[in-house]
C-alpha cells in the first residue's frame, strides 16, 4: 500500500488550489485589498492555504513520477 494520497488524488488537490488561487486572484483584483483587516486575513489565510497545497501537490507530483 503507498503511503499517502495516490496520483490522482494529488492532481485533483493541485487543480483545486490553483482555482481556488485564481479565485482569490480575482476577489483582490476585482474588489481590492481593503483596509478592512478581516478582508486581508481571509484573503492571507485562503493564500497561504491554497498556496501550500498547490506547491505539496506539485513536489509530491513531481518527486514520484
């Protein structure tokens, strides 16, 4: 049994997140960043959340091909 997700499951992850980056991509681009600090710490914690799954996805993607 492989340890951690399969193959597919590490495509679907990395697909999600880079929609969801581009989706928070286009809430700053089309709202702009507030000087509200809620909008900037949902914005910052869905970033950083979507960020870090893509490049995990991506270098497990990468490092067991």
């Amino acid at each position: 049994m492989p340890d951690g997700p399969s193959r597919g499951e590490l495509v679907f992850r990395l697909a999600f997140s880079l929609g969801g980056l581009a989706l928070v991509a286009a809430v700053v681009a089309v709202r702009g960043v507030a000087n509200s600090a809620a909008l900037v710490e949902v914005i910052g914690i869905a970033g950083v959340f979507f960020g870090a799954t893509a490049l995990w996805s991506a270098w497990r993607l990468w490092t067991h091909r």
